[in-house]
C-alpha cells in the first residue's frame, strides 16, 4: 500500500474550517483513502474514504486531486470535540490498515 | 446494528503473569478481526488479523498470540507478559475484504 505523509500537528481556531493535508505520491489506481480520527483514550473512528471523487458526508469533506497525489480532509466549522489525532491511510481492498503517526490536530477556542 | 465490545477495559498485571484480552462482534457474519497495539505516546501497530475461524496472521513476532474459537470471538493471549506489553489494545472488525475499520472501546494494560 501507498505510503502517506501528513504533518505532525495543526491548530485551527474554533468554528473556522479545519483543512487537513495528506501526500500520497505513490498511490496506485485502485487504492482508496480513508480518513480516521483518533480522540485522547479512545479507538480511532472512521470518517470518510474515496477513489477518485470528491465526497462529503455529516463529518467532513474530503477533496482528492485530480492525480491522486494528494488529499485534504475539511471540517467546515471545527469545534473543541474535533481536537484529535487525524490518520490518512492508502489501501487497496482486501489489504490491511496501517497507522502512522497522524495529524495532531488542536482546535483552539 | 453492528457492535464490538472487548474487555476488561482496565488491566493491571505483574511481569511474568498470563494474559487475556477478549473481543466479540454482534449484528455481522464472518467478519475479518484485528489486533492493534498503542504505546504510550506512538502510533497503531497492527498485531494479528483474522479472517475466518482459526485463521490468524501475524504481523510482529513477540510473545503474544491470538485465536479465533467462534466468528464473532477474537482473544489476545500471552503466557507471560513483559514490560513492554504495556499499551492500549484496540480489537476491530471489517467487512470481509470491503469497507472501514471499526474499533472498540480498548484495553488499557499496564504491566509492572
């Protein structure tokens, strides 16, 4: 599976948009991106994956390039709850999911 | 609706003693499990995977195991727990070959 890097940690002000990045250079043509978050003590929770498409859903926005090098995660209006870790992962069905050190992301009030 | 629980959710435990963690699943058939292993302060390191009953592959040799004894049922065992078994362990499942990840509560072991 394609390796991703992310940025150890990000701030965002209360009730602005979050935008997380993630690089994926090496992404083949048919692995997916998921997205997860992990809060302080607690198992990590899935938030949004996607191919090729942009996709939205009731936690977030999720933008792929049009290359698929690359992806951002958006929370339109973060709250103090979205302080977490956040995980970009590239995997191909049937593979298995690999954490790596995330996002840690501080929403700041 | 699909549930995972595993317990206990606290462990404290001298160096030297057994262990077992367990995980059960409720509302999904045949559903691939996971090991993952927290280390204070580190990222999720995938220990074992299941896809079906007795079926278990291992990612990093160490002195745990696990075992798969129904569909829905996955244990982490150890015979004799070392410092460095302490972390947090997060039991999951996912639809065979499809689809998220979907953690449980989590084991907080302590080992001293």
């Amino acid at each position: 599976d394609a390796k991703t890097t992310q940025p150890p940690s990000m701030d965002c002000a209360e009730g602005r948009a979050a935008n997380l990045p993630c690089n994926h250079s090496t992404i083949s043509g048919n692995e997916y991106v998921y997205w997860y978050r992990q809060i302080h003590s607690q198992g990590p929770q899935y938030i949004i994956h996607g191919l090729k498409n942009n996709e939205t859903n009731e936690m977030a926005s999720l933008i792929i390039t049009e290359d698929r090098k690359s992806s951002t995660l958006i929370l339109p209006h973060a709250t103090l709850r979205d302080t977490a870790v956040y995980y970009c992962i590239v995997i191909s069905t049937g593979n298995q999911f690999y954490f790596g050190t995330g996002t840690s992301l501080t929403v700041i009030p | 609706s699909q549930t995972i629980h595993q317990w206990p959710a606290t462990l404290v435990q001298p160096v030297g003693s057994p262990l077992s963690l367990e995980c059960t699943v409720e509302g999904t058939s045949n559903p691939n499990l996971y090991w993952y292993r927290q280390a204070a302060g580190r990222g999720l390191q995938l220990l074992f995977y299941s896809v079906g009953i007795g079926q278990i592959s291992s990612e990093v040799p160490q002195n745990l195991s696990a075992s798969r004894p129904q569909d829905r049922q996955f244990i982490l065992s150890s015979k004799k727990l070392l410092l460095s078994d302490s972390g947090f362990y997060l039991c999951a499942w996912r639809r065979q070959n499809t689809g998220e990840l979907f953690f449980g509560e989590g084991s907080r072991l302590t080992v001293l």
